[in-house]
C-alpha cells in the first residue's frame, strides 16, 4: 500500500520569507556550492518558493550578491594593535581575505557597490585611521574610497568569473596569461618589458596588494584634492 501523500495542511509552516533569511540561504549555497550557484533561481529554490518572490527583497543577483558581502563584512576582526598604517593594511587585508575566500565575490562588489551597514563600518574605520594620522580630511576622505576600491578591483581581478546573469563572460582567461604575455611580448617592441622582465613579474599577489595599499597611503598623505562641486552634483 503506497503511503498516503502528505497533506499541505500537516506539513510544518515555512517561515516567512524576509531579506535576512534569503541571504542566509544565498551564504550556506555560496559556500557549499560556490558563488556562481548563488544565482535568484539556486537560492529561491533552497528556499522552496518561486524567484519572483526574491524580487521583492532584492532587485537582481548583484544586490543579492552585494548584500551577502555586507553580511560576510560584519566578521572583519578590529584594527588594534600596531599603527594607523599597520592597521588599515591589516583591515584592508581582512578584507581582501573575504573576497579570495569566496571567488568571484569582488566582481559583484565592483557591479553593485555594497552600501549596507558593515560596508559603511569599514569605511568609516579606514577613514577614522587615515584620520588618526593626520591625514587632512579631504584627502582621507577621498582616500579611503582609493583604497578600498583598489583591494575590490585587486581581488576581482584575480577571482573567478561572476554567474553569468551577472556579467556577460564568454571565456575565463588564465591568471597566468598575462605573465605569459610579458615573457613572449618582442624586446623590440617592448624594450623595457624586456629588459625589466623580473621586476615586472615579481612579488607573490599579497606581497603586490600590500605594497599597494602603503604605495596609495603614501600619496593619499601627499596629495591635495581640487577645489570641486559637491560629489552628489
């Protein structure tokens, strides 16, 4: 005797359906199954519902995306201990670290900003450290835009291509395609690719993105802004 099909009305009640719990879901995919499963349709059929019930919540897979990066920002440990500069390395690299641990995170970022409460803490915390060293606060407050942009598009670059109903990719290009290029590129045509070959291709990702980021410090610190319009103009 086959058994009888469970009644809707036995079965538990879902609960409702909310912002927090469809990224929940979207972080348990993202990290079981990689980011470019995260997609509105994956996550709304975790969630047992259709994707148009995910619209409501979220406009598309980039804000749901951004979104999760927020969340994934409120785990950033604190800039205690060494200097201001030591520590924006260090909050900058934690963040850094987040977008590497889940590839293809920093793609999203870089489409849709994330605006959401943990992002502007990290903001506001390399701002307070630029600050801290006496950086005038026009330029701290340009600066941290720098910088934080830098660690994005650092990241996205070397990450693994976003789903594609967020960006259109039609081929993944090796991370080493671009020391390939300089190691073929003609030392008559690029002479100085040539003759600089090691330099170019030296230091390790990390080694390149710390020095970056003190590189952007040192000019952040030296470099006045222009007199301008409001940003929002």
């Amino acid at each position: 005797m086959r058994n009888a099909v469970q009644s809707r009305r036995d079965r538990p009640a879902k609960p409702a359906l909310s912002r927090k719990w469809i990224i929940e879901t979207t972080i348990e995919i993202m990290r079981a199954e990689g980011l470019q499963k995260a997609t509105m349709r994956r996550v709304a059929q975790a969630l047992d519902t259709g994707p148009a019930s995910l619209y409501v919540y979220v406009a598309n897979t980039a804000e749901l995306h951004a979104a999760v990066l927020d969340e994934l920002l409120g785990s950033l440990p604190s800039s205690d201990g060494a200097g201001w500069a030591d520590r924006i390395e260090g909050l900058l690299g934690s963040y850094s670290d987040i977008l590497f641990t889940y590839p293809g995170l920093a793609r999203s970022a870089l489409i849709l900003r994330p605006t959401g409460t943990n992002s502007m803490s990290l903001f506001d915390a390399v701002l307070g450290l630029l600050l801290e060293g006496g950086v005038e606060p026009a330029r701290a407050a340009w600066g941290v835009d720098l910088l934080v942009q830098f660690v994005t598009a650092s990241a996205a670059e070397h990450s693994a291509p976003a789903p594609s109903d967020v960006v259109a990719v039609t081929e993944h290009v090796d991370a080493n395609s671009f020391a390939g290029a300089v190691r073929n590129a003609s030392s008559e045509n690029t002479p100085h690719l040539s003759m600089h070959l090691d330099a170019v291709l030296s230091g390790t990702p990390a080694q390149r993105s710390s020095w970056a980021i003190r590189a952007l410090i040192a000019g952040i610190t030296a470099t006045a802004v222009p007199s301008s319009t409001s940003y929002e103009s």
